[in-house]
C-alpha cells in the first residue's frame, strides 16, 4: 500500500468510525476498528462511583485539590483520526490542558485513564489499550472489575507499567494520582452482585 493509499484507508477508518451506530462504541487501535455495545448496567454503577468520586474532588474542588478535568467517554485522538481510543473515563490536569475543547476531539496525551473491564472488552483494554496508553506516556491507568469488585492501580514507570496496588470490595483506597482523598469502593459496585 503507498502513502496516498494509506491515508485513503485510514480516513475510511475514522468514517466508519463515525458511521457506527447510536448503540455502539468504537475505536481506531493499532490501524484496526474495534466495535463493541454499549456497556451493562454493572459498568455504568461502576462508571457513575468513579466519576461521582473524583469529579467532585479533584475537578470542583469539593473536599479535594480541584485542578482537572474529569470527563466521562473522551474521544482521546492520540494521533487525529488514525489512533482513536475511548477510555470510561479520563483526567487531564488544567495545567497541561487549560480548556476543554468544543468538538469531540480530544488531542492532549490524558493524566489518567481508568477503563471499566467486561467479559467482552477486558482482552482488549489489557492488552492493546495498555500498550498504546504506554506508548503515548499515559502516566496513570486503572483497570476497574466491576464483576470481581476490584481495581487495580498502574503507573507507568519507564514506559512499562508497574502495578502500584489492587483494592476490592469494600476497600478505603488513596491511589495515585488522586490520593489526596480516600475513595470507598463499595460506593461503585452492584450491591447484590
């Protein structure tokens, strides 16, 4: 394939992309679209915690330092239109990103990116996620198992990851990079789960 054949199929990529239906999520990982539904209920318990958690803390200052940005689902273009990844959830400190953009491009490396693992999407964050997260020097991961009950902290260290801890169930938990608050898990799970 040359150059010009390139770009023609990468823009085709990103198209298809934004063709995807309402009830799909997709993604541009390693020159490949990845698809899958919307998430279970578990997911969006789990989802809603996290941000409840942070957002106020760490993005209103409400019982915490303030000084980001906490948004739900950013469409983080590590490389417009070609390497497009949908994290759950993703924080990027107001120094480094002042304002939020107005589209739906997201083009600045985030802080943080926590990704909410399923049966059908834990191969895939675990593996080609991580690594590209890692290659674009993400400094901060978490791994949430709302099925399991258990988050699991990475802080890339030398561009590979280190695991910094694993909580679960019921746990009161500092973790990098927001442990100036405690976060109490047992808020982000199914109850009867």
């Amino acid at each position: 394939m040359n150059a010009i054949s390139a770009l023609r199929y990468e823009s085709n990529l990103y198209q298809q992309l934004r063709d995807l239906p309402e009830a799909q999520v997709g993604e541009i990982i390693n020159n490949q679209l990845y698809t899958q539904s919307r998430p279970s209920g578990f997911h969006g318990v789990a989802e809603g915690g996290i941000v409840t958690d942070i957002l106020g803390a760490y993005q209103r200052g409400k019982g915490g330092p303030g000084g980001w940005w906490i948004i739900p689902e950013p469409e983080i273009h590590l490389m417009r239109d070609r390497e497009v990844l949908v994290p759950d959830v993703a924080g990027w400190r107001k120094e480094r990103m002042p304002r939020i953009p107005q589209g739906h491009r997201f083009e600045v490396v985030p802080d943080w990116v926590c990704e909410i693992l399923s049966p059908a999407t834990a191969s895939k964050d675990r593996v080609l996620k991580l690594a590209v997260y890692a290659r674009y020097g993400v400094p901060f991961c978490w791994l949430v198992d709302p099925l399991l009950k258990t988050l699991e902290v990475l802080v890339l260290d030398k561009e590979k990851w280190r695991l910094e801890g694993v909580f679960q169930d019921n746990d009161s938990v500092n973790a990098p990079p927001f442990d100036a608050v405690t976060l109490d898990l047992a808020w982000w799970w199914v109850e009867d789960a």
